[in-house]
C-alpha cells in the first residue's frame, strides 16, 4: 500500500512527513505531493536526508491539476492509498472563510483515511 503526503515546506508539511514514517508499515511507499501551489518539492534525495527511515521508498509526485487539494486527491485515488497526511496549521475564521482550505478541501473529498496532524509546539 501507499501512503501520501500533503507537502509544504513547513512546520505542519515537516510534522505531516514524520507522522507518514511513523505510520507506514516496513517498505510501504510514501508518495510526498505539492499542497501549495508552486510549492518548490524536495528530491528524493533532500527526503532521505532529512527522514532517513524512508531511503529507497519515497517518491515525490506532482499533479496535473490546478488545485493542491485536487492533485492530492487525484494522486491517493491513483495510487490506491491507505493514508492521507496532511499537516494542519491555525488560521483565523476570516482567513479560512477569504482564502478557503486546502487541508479542509483533503478532509471532506479524500476516498481513504486522512490524518491530519500539527507540529509540535516547543515548550518554555
């Protein structure tokens, strides 16, 4: 099976990888896939650097599609996959309601299991 990734290049996109290591089963691929739009993705090589338990399964695929959410979407259907992970980050009612939500958008239109996660906030 496949897990895909949600990815950004930051905290909650970082979080949303660590949680994919932790939930993928021995050599279970993990497909990472652009959530923003121009979003610049990591190689396969930067991945297994920075999350080393993913050498040799890890690809990074990028949609057809216009719309993060879509491509995400349409990349988990292709695929057949057992997870979705995405990482959440805090927005402000307005700010969902003028700008929308990619990860909102994953939730209610994936056909498998999403998880969402949030970084971990740093302590005193």
């Amino acid at each position: 099976m496949t897990i895909v990734v949600a990815y950004a290049d930051t905290p909650p996109g970082h979080a949303a990888v660590t949680a994919a290591v932790a939930e993928s089963r021995g050599g279970e691929a993990v497909v990472i896939v652009p959530a923003v739009r121009d979003e610049r993705v990591p190689d396969v090589a930067e991945l297994e650097g920075r999350w080393p338990e993913l050498a040799g399964r890890v690809e990074v695929e990028r949609g057809d599609l216009g719309d993060p959410s879509d491509t995400v979407i349409q990349v988990s259907q292709r695929l057949d996959a057992r997870l979705v992970v995405l990482g959440l980050r805090a927005r402000t009612p307005v700010g969902k309601l003028v700008f929308g939500s990619t990860a909102q958008r994953i939730l209610l239109d994936a056909t498998c299991p999403v998880l969402a996660v949030k970084p971990s906030v740093a302590g005193p």
